[in-house]
C-alpha cells in the first residue's frame, strides 16, 4: 500500500531481459514494495545506490514504457502518516497527456483516460498518475483534469509532462468496491 506521494525521482540505469535497475537513494531491502511510476514492484537486488526489480510480461503489457526518470515511493509502514490516499500500485490503465497549460504557478493538465477508468472519476476525486496521488480537477466524457502545484512540478517526473505522453492511471480503490457491492454490480 502506498499514499501516492512520491519520495523521490530515480534514474532508470537499465531495463534489460525483465530486469529494471533504477539509481535512486530510496532505502528498501529486497523483498520490499516499491511504487515506480506508480508500479508496484518487489526489491530484488540493490546497493545503496541502485534497486534492482524483475518487471513481468503482464505488468508490462499493463503498463507505460519506463522513462528515463521514474517517480518512487517505497510502500507504507505501520505507523507511517497517511497523506495522499490509498493507492495500490497496481496500474488500471494507461492514459494519454491531452494538454498541459500554466495555471498561475502550476499546471493543470488534461489526461485522455480509458472509458472502463474514467467510470471511477468524479469531481474532487483522488486519481494516481504516475504513482503521484492527484485530485481530480474536472471531467469530459474522454478523460479528467488535474491542477499541478509547484511542489509537484519540481519533485515528481509530472513536471516535464507533455500532450500526447502516456501515463499510468490507478483509480480510487473505494470507488471499485462501491461499484462492486452495489446490486446489479459486474463480476
């Protein structure tokens, strides 16, 4: 489990046969959950200067291409302060950048999202992108906006976003549950 807040940005060092290496100074041991961009992943080798991952074919064909920089936050402890909101790390789709336009000093951003996605937005609602816990901003029937503050311009990999670049998108696990436990819900 994670809060979408994201503890740093790493540096993507290779991506070779499944195996991901990211420079980062995020201390996890192995075995340990990782979010990268918003991917939860399981620390299998590392040093105190790089984390080692084994990335699967179905996460792959879930998810985007890892970029040269990737958002990291290492999982919930007991005890840990919970900002953001729950997010699983578990990717429900890709989106795709629409546009990004200055809003005083910040950005807000359009996001084109899945239709079998964006059934879970609403208005005021928590959205992960990237693995960067997010409120949604507004709505149209192909995606969501989100208003970027300066902080999240400089410490996430959102700050040099540009239209047409995918994302990975996780919606509000509460909102899956609800549909779910209504009468009439999909299996």
């Amino acid at each position: 489990m994670f809060t979408g807040l994201v503890q740093e940005v790493g540096r993507v060092a290779s991506f070779v046969e499944g195996r991901l290496i990211v420079e980062t100074q995020v201390e996890a041991k192995v075995g340990d959950s990782v979010a990268v961009d918003g991917v939860c992943l399981t620390v299998v080798d590392g040093d105190r200067r790089t984390l080692a991952f084994d990335v699967v074919p179905e996460t792959v064909s879930r998810t985007k291409p890892f970029g040269a920089t990737v958002n990291l936050e290492a999982a919930l402890k007991a005890g840990d302060a919970l900002g953001g909101h729950y997010v699983q790390g578990h990717v429900d789709g890709v989106g795709r950048v629409r546009s990004v336009e200055p809003e005083g000093d910040g950005a807000r951003v359009w996001v084109d999202a899945p239709a079998e996605l964006l059934r879970y937005c609403v208005e005021k609602g928590s959205i992960a992108v990237d693995g960067v816990s997010l409120t949604v901003a507004d709505l149209d029937v192909e995606g969501f906006a989100v208003a970027l503050v300066p902080h999240t311009l400089a410490a996430t990999t959102l700050g040099g976003m540009k239209a047409g670049e995918p994302v990975n998108l996780e919606a509000d696990v509460l909102a899956k549950y609800v549909e779910r436990l209504l009468p009439g819900a999909r299996s």
